[in-house]
C-alpha cells in the first residue's frame, strides 16, 4: 500500500539501528526518556487488553502460519515462490471445506516488458448465502526493500506486509465451515498489490481487476460489506481508523461496528481515532465495485518496506487479537 503523497510517513529508524547508539552520545539521556516514554505508553495500553492466553482465537497457529509463508521466501508476483504459495493456499482453504478458485489475469513487466501470469485466490465459504461479506488481503510481496537504509536491494519477506493478512485468514478459514449467519463470507488474496519497481508504477491490479469482473460481470450475490487486513501482525500493533475508510458514508458504519466489537472485548489495540490515510487495495473495491470496504492496517511500523520485515516483528498475539475482533464482528452481524 501507499500513502497519498502528503501523508507519506518518513520512516523511523529501527530499532535495530538504535543499539550502537544507546551506548554512546551526549544525547542519550534525552533520547532515551523519549523512547522510554513512547514504549511505556505502549506496554501500558498493551497491558489492560486480555493476555495471548485468554483471546479465544489461535494466534499461535496463525503465527506459525506466517513463518510457514515466510519461509517460502521473497514472493513477489510471478515468482516461483508465489506459485508455491498460491498451492500450499490453495490446498490450505479446500482441506478446511472452502471452495477455492483462482482468478488469473496478465500483466506487462513494467522493467523488461514480460508477461507476468497474476492470480487471485478466491475462497467461498457457503457459497449459497446470496449477501456475502469479503474478507481480503494481499498476498504478494513487494521486490524490494527499497525503504531499506542498508540495503534496498536486498531481500524482501513480507512477513507483516504480505504475510500477515494471509496467516490472519489461514486460521480463520478453521472456523469458518461452523460459521451460523444468514450471510456468506469470501476471502480473497489480491495479487499485483505491489508489483512496483518505481514511484510511477501502478498498484493495486489484482483488487482492481478483482473489482471490474465484480462489476462486469455480477455474481448471483451480493457483498454487503468488505474488510481489508493489511500489516495486522506488528509485535507493537495500534490500530487507528484509517482515513478513507471512515470518510465514505457508506463504510463509516462498517468501520464503526469492527471498532465497537473491539471495544467490547477490550481489546485497546483497536483505537477509536482517526489515522493516516493510505492508499491500498480498499479503493478498488470501494469504488469501483462500489463495496463498502474498510482497511484494517497498522501503518507505524518502522520495518515498512526493509529487510527486517521479518516473523520475529510480528506476533502470535497480534494475530489472535485481529483474529478474535474479526470472527465476533461477523457472529454479531445482523
Ligand atoms: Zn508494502
């Protein structure tokens, strides 16, 4: 995903860089009462929320998961290792009872004009259920890190960007074949979110072709509603409403009920403010397929886009809390 241009973060800097200078200079005594003051900030919001062991949603498995899909390696669009996750998925969601289905389309390399073979993952649960609700992520990973301070052209495992919203609906899709409603749910992994090299190349091209068969073609159902889990694993996770998501009138609403539900489970992770505004794969569907569809994404993360973004990062507990707040927002849906 990307930022509009005004909003665009600059990154902090890692933690991983930090350890030399804590050592050292002058300005450590200031340096540090501000990082000590942020981080206790956030243990202390971390703390009232329920411990990894009472959230009744298996974040440890849906951690495993993400090693599991890490340790395939880079998987940008069209890779070897794409097609090995697009399989290890695809068996993954039929095993649990899903109908699984791949949505394939064709992209021009943007460096050495090649034909790129796309697919998205689709997986209908109750697929007679005519009002349906979409839950969606990306499941590429972008070519490189090239916010990396170090090396830029190094290796890109997108354990939180890319890993995370498909370990999220791995574990989900257990719970899914039980799942009472009168409405269905699809989950969908988007290819081609970030198939970029340069700032001028496009986003987006598996929600936005998702989004014109959806229109071009309508399906015998209708979605009512659509998540986006985008960057949901961050050992530090903070949750704010995304911008767009809470501008449009029609997903307002959406945004309002997921936040509700987590404050009704205290789980303080989900903060009721309005964040950054980003832009990703949520506006395709919003408007193009005209779904009202909202982004979950925790976008202060400071290994965006580096080499370190990597499954020790993320957590099993930040997994089982989305997860949890997720499965009661669609058991409570009327
Ligand atoms: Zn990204």
């Amino acid at each position: 995903m990307t930022p509009p241009a005004p909003h665009r973060r600059r990154l902090t800097r890692p933690a991983w860089l930090l350890g030399g200078v804590i050592v050292a200079t002058a300005l450590l005594g200031t340096y540090l009462l501000f990082a000590q003051s942020g981080s206790s900030q956030r243990h202390r919001s971390a703390t009232v929320g329920p411990a990894l062991s009472e959230i009744p949603f298996n974040g440890q498995r849906a951690y495993r998961y993400l090693q599991q899909i890490c340790d395939l390696g880079p998987r940008p669009s069209g890779s070897p290792a794409m097609a090995a996750q697009q399989k290890l998925l695809a068996e993954h969601f039929a095993n649990l009872g899903g109908k699984v289905t791949r949505q394939e389309f064709r992209y021009r390399h943007p460096l050495d004009g090649s034909t790129v073979p796309m697919a998205n993952l689709l997986v209908e649960w109750h697929p007679e259920r005519k009002e349906r609700v979409l839950l969606c992520a990306h499941y590429d990973t972008r070519p490189f890190p090239d916010r990396d301070p170090v090396d830029p052209r190094g290796s890109f495992v997108g354990a939180n960007d890319g890993g995370s919203g498909v370990a999220l609906l791995m574990e989900l899709a257990h719970e899914m074949p039980d799942f009472q409603s009168r409405y269905g749910v699809d989950f969908v992994l988007f290819d081609g979110e970030e198939f970029v090299f340069s700032d001028t190349d496009t986003y987006f091209l598996g929600s936005e072709w998702f989004a014109r068969q959806y229109v071009g073609n309508p399906p015998p159902y209708h979605y009512r509603w659509g998540v986006l889990f985008d960057m949901v694993a961050d050992a530090d996770l903070q949750l704010f409403q995304e911008g767009n998501s809470v501008s449009w009138s029609d997903t307002r609403p959406l945004v309002d009920s997921i936040w509700q539900t987590a404050a009704r489970l205290r789980v303080p992770e989900f903060i009721p403010r309005r964040g950054q505004t980003v832009r990703d794969d949520h506006l395709k569907l919003h408007n193009i397929a005209k779904i009202p569809t909202c982004d979950i994404i925790d976008f202060d993360y400071p290994y965006w886009h580096t080499v370190e973004d990597l499954p020790r990062r993320c957590s099993a507990e930040s997994l089982a809390k989305v997860g949890w707040v997720t499965r009661e927002w669609l058991r409570g849906l009327k």
